[in-house]
C-alpha cells in the first residue's frame, strides 16, 4: 500500500517524465545543477504538464506556496479556469504563472521593509522542491521577496545558505584531494514533538484557543513521574489518529518514519526521514499544517505550543543536521578510524568552532515567547550552548590538541546474561539528553528549537557558520597550510564548547561562566544579540542575509515577542475577572450558607472547616483582583514593542507578573470543586485521549 500512494500527490521527477518531453526535463536539471534561470520555453512546458497532472489528480486551483516571517505558511488560489469567449471556460496555466506570483506584501511582517501603501511583493518558483497537491489545489514553494528585492520569507536565506556552504565545503574537499564532488548538501531531519487533547475540551479553554497553551492549571497528582507513557502502548484513539497521518503524509512525499508516545501523558512524537535542509524545511510546514487537520477529522487538536501545560514537559523539535555529498558521502561520518579519517576531522573542527564563535546568533535562531517556557526545564536543554561528542571523539580531539597518538577504545559486545540474545555491539558514545547539540554517530542533533517554530532559522545560521569556517580552512589551506595545524588550532582554541557532562547539573552553569560561554537565558536576553557587528558581518559576506534584512527580522522578533506576551496578558485578565473570580466567589456563597445553616442547628460548636476554607479563598481572591489592577496598569504603561527595552520590560515586568497570577489560580483551582471551575482541569485535559 505504501508504495502505491507514496508521493502520490507530488510532481516529481518520475511523474514529470510522463508529462514534460526529456529535452525539457534536462534543460530543467541542467539549471537547477548551474544555478541558471530557467528558459519560458522550458517554464511553459512543465507548467503545461504540471496543469494536466493536477487537473488529473482533481485540483482546480493552484497557489504560490510561501513561508513568510510569521513563521507559519501563506497561499493565494487562484482557478486554473481562463474565458475562451465564446461563455465556456478552458483550464489554463502558463510558465508564466509558475515562475511568479504578486501576493500583497504589506500585510506579512516585513520589519518596515515594506510600508502598508507599497503593497506589491512577489513570490517566484523554488524549483528545487517539488510542488505538490493538497486540499484541491496545486502547491507550488516560491521563495517570497519585495518589490525591491529584500527576501520577506524563512525560505530564501535557507537557499542561500545551503549555495554558501556548497561553495566552501567544494573549496576545503578540493584541497583535501577531493576532485570528484561536484556539489555538497546540509541535510535535515526534525523530530516533531506534539500533544493530542480532546476538541470539545480545547474549546472550553479560552487560552488554548487564543494562546496555544494554558496560562493557568493545577498539576494533577500524577503526571509522567511512573515513566509508563514514554515509548508505551498508543491508545486506539492516537493510533487511528496516527496512521491516518501517516497516510496523509506519504502522500505528499513526506518520508515518516518513527512515531510513538513522549514523556508526558498525551503527548507523542513524528520523526521522518533525512532529506536535504530546503525539502526538510517544507516538509516539517506542511508536516504541521498536516497534524492540525488530521486531528480534527479525530475531535482532537494537535497542541505545538512549547509549553501548553505547566508541570510537564514540553515539546521541542530536535534538528539532525549534516553534510552530503553528490556521490552520497556523509561528511560527518567517522568510519572505522576516526582518528586518522582527516576529512571527517576537519569537518568535525568546523562545528565546533562555528558553534563556539556564534554561539550566540545559534541560540538567537530559537528565541521567542514559546521557548522561554521550555529552555532550561527537566525536559529540554539549557540556555547554554554547548556540543556533546562523546568519550571516543573526545579522546581523538585530546590526542589532536596535547599532539600525542590515539591508541584508541575497545568497543566491546553488550552482554546482559542472556545466552540465547545475538552479540550486540555497543556503540562509541552514549546518549546524552542534556545537551543542546549533540554529535550522534553521523551527525549533529541541535536540541533547542521549539515544537512549533520553522527549522528555517536554525538551519540558515548552521550552515553560514560552518560555511564561514570552512572558508577560513580554504583560505589557510590557499596559503599553503597544514591540514592537521589547522584542525589542531581550531580545536585548541574552541575546545570551551565541549562538553559531555550533565546540563542540567548547577555546577555546569559556574563551569561554564568560567570558561567564557555566554547564558543567555530568556528571548529578551537573546534578541541584544542578534545584530552584533560579528553577525551582521557573517551573513553579509555569504550573501545569506544583508544589514537591512537582519534588521528587518530583528525589529519582527521584538514586535512579536512583546505581542504574544501581551495577547496572552489580557486573555489571562480576562478569563480571571469573566469567569475565576466569579467561580470562586459562587463558591465561597454556597460554603457561606452551609457555614450559616450549620449555626442554626449546632450554634456555636458548629465546626469550622467552611469558615477557613471561605477565608482562604477569599484572600486568593483579593489577592487576584490586586494583581489584575497592577498588570492593568503595567500593560498602559508598556513601551512601544520597538526596541529591547520593550522586550525586557514585557519579561521583567508582564510576564513575571503573569506567573505571580497563575500562582495564586493554580492554589485556587486546588480548593474549587470541578463542577464549580469553570474550565477543564489538567487532569481532564491531559488523560481524556
């Protein structure tokens, strides 16, 4: 069945062949692989086969499919229908039409790039990723773009990354007697970490619904400290849930691989398979769109909040990153003797080096409102940037450093006691949880993106700074330099960023103080240093990003950090005074009449277990409507969202406040009975699925 519907509802290259002639088809690789545009004659004749194709499959409509810096996907349909004259319609779509699209540009956030009465931006074809059909129409991925020409979306700079790191990646391999690559490729895959709560509860909860998490809740008495939902037996309701996903998935070509249930009770986990970082990207957005509706066919909803329920853990998106070759090399891979495989270790002292020198720009890529939830938590790693390797490749990068020989480990079989149980080898490193960015066999896993943000980012920022590194390399390399002097240095000078102990350990935060790693804690503390001089540089000089695109996207990060914290302030104002307060004080009536009936039939030895119950729950009361007023107050008083001031005064001043208030609602929701509160609990919302 798989492979019947596998990539069904994709135009790839095997369903072109049936509809675009082989001179075309060449002429359409030979530009990708050049970076040439593609000729209207060519354009017209796989827009042409493109139109049969989806009208085959059952589209009318086909949309420029674009990633803009809201950070979620955007379409216009337009019908394939064009008037013949004569009353009747024909079905219709040129190369024209494919290669681009004029979208309003000034209702996406563009950072004052692009003023609300200069509407005009356009979108233009990304042939590297195939279109695809969903929901009736024919999706095409465009890059989106001004009229002046400054990229609006998360898609462009990713393409432009990827050509930085071909180039130098090309320039390191060529000195390193490589002559047979032709081209190099950072791949990707993310983990998708998600929740499933029942729809007709969601919707009981005004700041799931406006919010995409929980403001307020009290922890139940078990959460996931039995251990018995990670990797446990999947409910049926998640399950059809699941393999209905699934479905939905292979058919547009997004390679699913892994599914099963995460730490915390409802939430579960979607891994694919690698593909190259521009499909990764578009694939993990339409992975997104995919779960949501899926989820709604079930009367559930898919949370991707980072943090929806307070107590448990949260949801991340782990990025496996490396680099291919054509010939389908994996560069970061060991072998059997890492220690003498150069390559592999050049590769290696450019990520650690890279990560050490824009250690800070990395941990800009996952700042925002959602993560600051998360980072730092049990569950997820520390706002400290560091690189796990392991025992084995540590050993290899002391010998490198102190310049002495590596006589290497024995790995041994695993043996558990049991004589019928095949031989299984034990592998070199063990896992390390705790670490934002861990070396993993073949690869790099970058922990610290959240469940709901784009890879785009992450993965952009990855490939410059290894880019930037390896330019360095070449650049040696050019003046005649030593190889192994070259990766000796830069793991001399960047060893700081190693570490294989545990994050979550106090003594690591003084450790790393010590050796210089910036802690860069919340977004607010994160965003002051995005637009450094060492940054804007880097990105200008790879022709990824300019100054006036950093800034743009700085200014778009501010704005909307302060504006989810303020969303999120007045809906928690709202549901306290519309519906908490209120509750309680219904409450605090019924105790008061028990309490006053009680003295009519027992006078003064009436117990009075009510009174200090109706005590207590009125101070919590008096406390909330306190609390209300001030953040009232702190919100008319809020800077404009223009400037870092303004980010910090929203974590400093709002947010912490907003903790202040859960609080005290958490306290009160302990003491209410359920019939009373006016929203579902935790307990109901976590253990309904």
């Amino acid at each position: 069945m798989i492979k019947e519907i596998y990539a069904s509802q994709v135009f790839t290259d095997k369903t072109m062949k049936e509809y675009v002639s082989p001179a075309h088809i060449e002429e359409y690789h030979r530009c990708i692989e050049s970076g040439k545009s593609l000729p209207m004659e060519t354009a017209n004749a796989i827009a042409d086969g493109m139109k049969k194709w989806a009208v085959k499959m059952g589209a009318t409509h086909y949309t420029h499919w674009f990633q803009p810096l809201n950070g979620g996907t955007a379409e216009k349909h337009e019908s394939f229908i064009e008037p013949d004259g004569d009353g009747s319609v024909i079905m219709e779509f040129s190369g024209k039409e494919l290669v681009k699209g004029e979208p309003d540009a000034s209702s996406f956030p563009s950072g004052g790039l692009r003023a609300t009465f200069e509407a005009r931006g356009y979108s233009a074809w990304d042939p590297t990723s195939y279109a695809f059909i969903n929901d009736g129409s024919l999706c095409i991925p465009t890059m989106f773009f001004s009229y002046s020409g400054e990229s609006l979306d998360k898609k462009t700079p990713l393409l432009r990354s990827m050509q930085a790191l071909n180039r130098q990646a090309l320039r390191v391999l060529s000195h390193l007697g490589d002559k047979q690559t032709k081209s190099v490729t950072p791949m990707a895959g993310a983990e998708q970490e998600y929740f499933l709560i029942d729809k007709d509860m969601y919707l009981l909860r005004e700041d799931l619904r406006i919010c995409g998490r929980t403001l307020f809740g009290s922890k139940p008495p078990k959460t996931q400290e039995l251990d018995d939902h990670y990797f446990g037996s999947i409910k049926p309701r998640v399950s059809a849930f699941m393999k209905d996903l699934e479905t939905e998935l292979w058919k547009l070509g997004v390679p699913a691989k892994t599914k099963h249930n995460e730490v915390a009770p409802s939430q579960h986990e979607m891994a694919p398979i690698y593909s190259d970082c521009n499909r990764a990207n578009d694939q993990n957005q339409l992975t997104m769109n995919i779960m949501r509706r899926v989820a709604d066919r079930h009367n559930l909803v898919c949370v991707l909040a980072e943090k929806p329920f307070y107590g448990v853990n949260g949801s991340g998106k782990h990025n496996n990153w490396s680099i291919v070759t054509d010939r389908g090399e994996n560069l970061f891979s060991p072998g059997k003797t890492p220690a003498q495989n150069a390559r592999f270790l050049t590769f290696l002292a450019a990520f650690i080096g890279a990560v050490d020198d824009y250690q800070d720009l990395l941990r800009c890529t996952v700042a925002y409102a959602g993560n600051d939830n998360r980072l730092g938590g049990n569950e997820a790693p520390p706002a400290i940037i560091s690189v796990f390797i392991g025992d084995e490749l540590q050993g290899v990068v002391d010998s490198i450093i102190n310049d002495s020989s590596y006589s290497g480990t024995t790995v041994k079989p695993i043996k558990v006691g049991v004589d019928s149980m095949p031989l299984i080898p034990r592998d070199t490193t063990d896992r390390n949880r705790t670490s934002p960015i861990a070396f993993t066999g073949n690869k790099f896993e970058f922990r610290m993106p959240g469940s709901g943000q784009s890879i785009a980012g992450p993965n952009t920022m990855l490939n410059t700074m290894v880019a930037e590194k390896l330019s360095q390399f070449a650049d040696a390399l050019d003046k005649g330099e030593d190889i192994h002097h070259i990766v000796r240095s830069e793991l001399l000078s960047h060893s700081r960023i190693i570490f294989n102990g545990n994050g979550y350990d106090k003594a690591w935060l003084e450790e790393a103080e010590k050796r210089g790693l910036s802690n860069l804690r919340t977004t607010a503390d994160a965003l002051e240093c995005y637009l450094t001089e060492k940054n804007v540089s880097l990105l200008e000089k790879h022709r990824v990003m300019s100054r006036t695109e950093m800034a743009a996207r700085d200014e778009i990060h501010i704005e909307k950090y302060c504006s989810v914290i303020s969303i999120e302030a007045n809906t928690l104002m709202d549901m306290v005074r519309r519906e908490i307060i209120p509750a309680v004080s219904l409450y605090q009536g019924i105790l008061c009449n028990t309490v006053s009936g009680r003295l009519q039939v027992l006078g003064s030895d009436a117990p009075d277990v009510e009174t200090k119950l109706c005590k207590e729950l009125a101070t919590y009361n008096c406390k909330l409507s306190q609390y209300l007023a001030e953040l009232e107050k702190k919100l008319e008083s809020a800077p404009p969202a223009t400037s870092y001031k303004a980010s910090r005064y929203y974590r400093e001043e709002i947010f912490s406040l907003m903790e202040n208030i859960r609080k005290v609602v958490d306290e009160e929701e302990k003491l209410i009975p359920d019939k009373y509160w006016p929203y579902p609990s935790f307990r109901r919302l976590l253990f309904s699925v």
